[in-house]
C-alpha cells in the first residue's frame, strides 16, 4: 500500500557494532526492493547513538557487506543528500532542540531520578508482584519535590533525561502494512526515556525526528519492534507530524525452528557445525551474493508460482506491497541455501567467472594460483560444488607446490588388495606413455579397455588412477585431471604410487 500523493522512500538504519547481521540484510533488501519497484528513494542512515556498543570499524564493514549484496542507497553514508547528515552522532543537536520542545509544549518531563532509585522501585514492584518500570514520580511531583529531586541531581553531577508523557488511559490502535490494526492498552506502556542525561536520544525519539526530517514514507522493521509501535506513534501525534506507513516484518528464526537467529548464540547444526549468522561469514565461506540475496528475499515473502530461484531484478517487478509477506516467523533453511548457491555456480556463471571467483578461497588457502591451469580447472568442479570454498578440498592439490602422495589405504579400491592394486599401476605405464594424442576422451577410452583386459571394473580402475594422480579420493574428473596435470606429471604419480604398494 502506498500514498500516491507522497513518494515512496524507504531506509535501512543499522547500528554500527559489528559485522551485518543476515536478518538485517533481509531488512534492507526488501525495503530496497519496495523503493525500486516505485520507483523511490532507499536511504541509509546510521543509527550510531548506542556508544557503549559502537565499533569504530563497524561504518565500512556494513557498507561493504551492502554493496556485495547489490544494495545501492539514494541518500546517505558516501553519497551524501538533501536531509543528512545521516549519522545520528552528528545530529545530536537536532534531537535535542525537540525533545525540548516536547517538554515545552507538555508532551515530555524532566526526570532527575537515580539509577539506584529507579533500581529499587523495580525491586519493591517486584515484591508486589507488578511488572517492573518506572513510577512516574517525576511526572507528578509537586513544584516543591522537584525542586529537591532536581538540586538532588545537581548536587550529584547528574543530568536528567527527558521521558514522554504517554497517555494513562484508553488504547492505541496502531495500523501496520502486514498485521492489520494492532491494539494497545495504554495504561501498560511505559513513560520512555527519550533523551539521556549525556545529550544523546534514544531510539525511540531518534527514528521518530529522522523519519519525519528524513521524509520516509513506509518504515520497514522486525517485529520485535511492535511493541514500541504505540508510543512512536503518540509522538508522531505529540510533533503533529504526518506518520510514516509501518510494516513489522517476521524475524529469521534458527535453522531448528526455535529462537531468533542471533550473533550471541549462532545456531548449531545436527553435525555440530556453527552456522553463519554475519554477511561477512558467507562472503569468507564461499557463498555468492546473488544467491544469498535469493535466498533471504525469499525467506518469508512469496515470489509466487511456485517459483524459488529468481533474480533481483525478478523480485523487484513483483515487490509492490506487503501482501506476499507471511507474517509469521520462518527458520533459516541453510540446506536450502547450499542448493541455491550450487544451482547459481552450475547455471548462472561462465568458467571464466568461476575461475575468477575461484582464485581468492585457493589464495586465502596459502596455495599459489596459476590462471591459466585454474581456467582448466574451473569447468571440472563447476557441476561439482556448492560453496567457491569446496575447491580447496576438490582441486587444491592442482597449486601445491609439491605434490603429496596418498596413503596406500586410498590407493586400494574396493575388492582389491595391494597385489592386484600394484598390478593395475603397472599395466597403466605404458597406455600413459602410448595415448597420443594426451587427451581425456582418448584416456577413457584407453583405460575402460585397460580395465577390462585386467578384469577390474570403472569404478576400480579409474579410482586407482585418480588417487594416484591427484593424492586424493574425491577430486576432479580422472582423465580430465591427467589431461591438466600432463603426460610426464601423470608417469611421476603412478610410479610414485608403485613405490607406495610394493
């Protein structure tokens, strides 16, 4: 739904403390999503105000995360725009001329109370058995006990914060893009703080001032934001400002169904493997932003018929409302993202890309990469992995600068022994020395033949020769790796393979 009397701008607003997390990029790609389907504005704003937690590193790390994922912004960090700045720290002066002015027009109070205090008013609700929150002493102290609580502060080196006067009685009705009207009781929310003692804003009264001054027209948020719905909208009513349309999107829940994915306690898999939950784990762990990005579009959101792989350019077409949106929580399917990652390596990339791709986990693997043989390589493994990283393992030993011979146990096929083992080898030194031209199609045709003469099977005898050859029991095609390891290389192995069963 949208207002066609107001253009469609959407943000994406993290808190820099820390690598992105995957269930925030799902966030910035469906709002990047909505605004590029009308043709909107995506703004990035950063919401650094939580110093404690701030990591200086933080900024670029997200940026980069972002643009690997394919998500551009309009406005923002690098790009600049009519409403910045777009970093909370250096619009400090901004929240705190209208938190002021709440104060001023009877929205707001003044707060002098301690921390010990609001701790021991927590502690005697506690014993009475109410939920905990502050008691709005200050709210209704007389001129007299302020005076007092505020010299109290003073004398302390405290300065108050500033809380909004929520209304006591009735309910606000709160209409939400994905779960209709949502009722709240208002008597059980809190008087939040809105600015702190230190000058800084909280959440609450920051992305209120920035989306108006920001002219955002649909928020997009994780549900467990909902509850703070009622009181961003009393102080929507508090400025008089137009509101922004508000979707409270499902949360990623680990892969097991049960808890939100979090970066504190990353999910576990039946093999007891740590799963990632940071953008940049995936970037490391070989997975492709398209992919990834299919992926978390499609966790939650229909694409519809029946369709699962898509593009982005494909989602954006179809992304013009919230209607396609589950508005309940769906697991992370990483075995689903394992399928999507090959079928993209299989379908969707040229050699020549996967070769390039390819070069950096073999580099970060501390193995010297030569391009030409990796352009050879890159075909064999491309129907064959589902991560860049897999090529370590299957076609690694291609860059290492010395070849490793396999254990005799690899050498030995099934219902065979080392005789007949050592025999097989000896029977390929002369076909090795005697195909010409040293091609794979002449080599498979040169060995079932061999193989037959010596009455062991394919999977025997070319098993033989691709662990002798590689030093290995999965690797790339056989003969397709005699082709590129070359005729002088292969006589080496399986003579050095010899050695190992006599």
């Amino acid at each position: 739904m949208t207002d066609a009397n107001r253009p469609v701008r959407t943000r994406f607003a993290p808190s820099p403390t820390g690598s992105l997390h995957i269930g925030g990029l799902r966030m910035a790609l469906w709002a990047w999503l909505f605004a590029r389907h009308h043709g909107g504005q995506f703004i990035l704003r950063i919401e650094d105000t939580d110093q404690k937690r701030y990591d200086p590193n933080a900024l670029q790390t997200l940026l980069e995360a972002l643009r690997w994922v394919g998500v551009d912004w309009d406005e923002g960090p690098e790009v600049g725009g009519p409403y910045g700045p777009y970093v909370q720290s250096e619009r400090l002066a901004l929240y705190q001329e209208w938190a002021k002015w709440l104060v001023d027009n009877d929205h707001a109070y003044y707060c002098y109370c301690s921390s010990e205090r609001l701790e021991q008013v927590n502690k005697e609700k506690q014993a009475a058995g109410i939920p905990p929150g502050y008691n709005r002493r200050c709210r209704y102290a007389s001129p007299d006990e302020l005076a007092a609580l505020k010299a109290e502060a003073e004398a302390d080196g405290r300065s108050p914060v500033i809380r909004l006067k929520m209304p006591r009685e009735g309910k606000t009705l709160f209409p939400d893009l994905v779960r209709g009207e949502v009722e709240f009781e208002n008597e059980s929310i809190q008087d939040a703080v809105l600015l702190k003692g230190d000058g800084f804003p909280t959440y609450h009264l920051a992305v209120v001032v920035d989306d108006h001054f920001m002219r955002i027209s649909h928020v997009m948020r994780g549900i467990e934001w909902l509850p703070s719905a009622p009181l961003h909208m009393q102080l929507w009513k508090a400025f008089g400002w137009e509101m922004p349309q508000y979707a409270h999107l499902p949360v990623m829940l680990n892969p097991n169904g049960k808890g939100k994915i979090s970066k504190r306690k990353p999910p576990v898999d039946a093999k007891g493997n740590v799963l990632p939950v940071m953008v940049h784990d995936y970037i490391k762990g070989g997975y492709l932003a398209p992919a990834l990005a299919n992926l978390l579009v499609g966790i939650g959101w229909n694409f519809g018929d029946e369709v699962e792989v898509f593009s982005m350019d494909e989602a954006r077409e179809r992304f013009n409302d919230f209607s396609r949106i589950n508005p309940s929580n769906s697991a992370f399917p990483m075995e689903k993202l394992e399928w999507i990652n090959g079928l993209y390596i299989r379908e969707k990339m040229t050699p020549d890309a996967l070769a390039d791709a390819l070069r950096a986990p073999l580099e970060a693997a501390g193995l010297n990469v030569d391009m030409e043989t990796l352009r050879k390589v890159a075909p064999l493994v491309q129907t064959r992995i589902k991560t860049l990283n897999d090529v370590v393992d299957m076609a690694g030993f291609f860059f290492k600068p010395e070849f490793t011979p396999p254990p005799v146990e690899k050498l030995i096929q099934k219902k065979m022994d080392a005789a007949s083992t050592k025999r097989a080898l000896e029977a390929c030194i002369p076909v090795i020395e005697a195909v010409d031209p040293f091609t794979a199609d002449k080599l498979l045709g040169a060995f079932t033949e061999l193989g037959q003469e010596l009455g062991l099977n394919n999977s025997q005898m070319f098993g033989v020769l691709r662990v002798a050859v590689s030093g290995q029991a999965i690797s790339t095609p056989t003969f397709e790796t005699m082709e590129i390891v070359g005729r002088e290389e292969t006589l080496r192995r399986v003579r050095l393979a010899i050695g190992l069963v006599s």
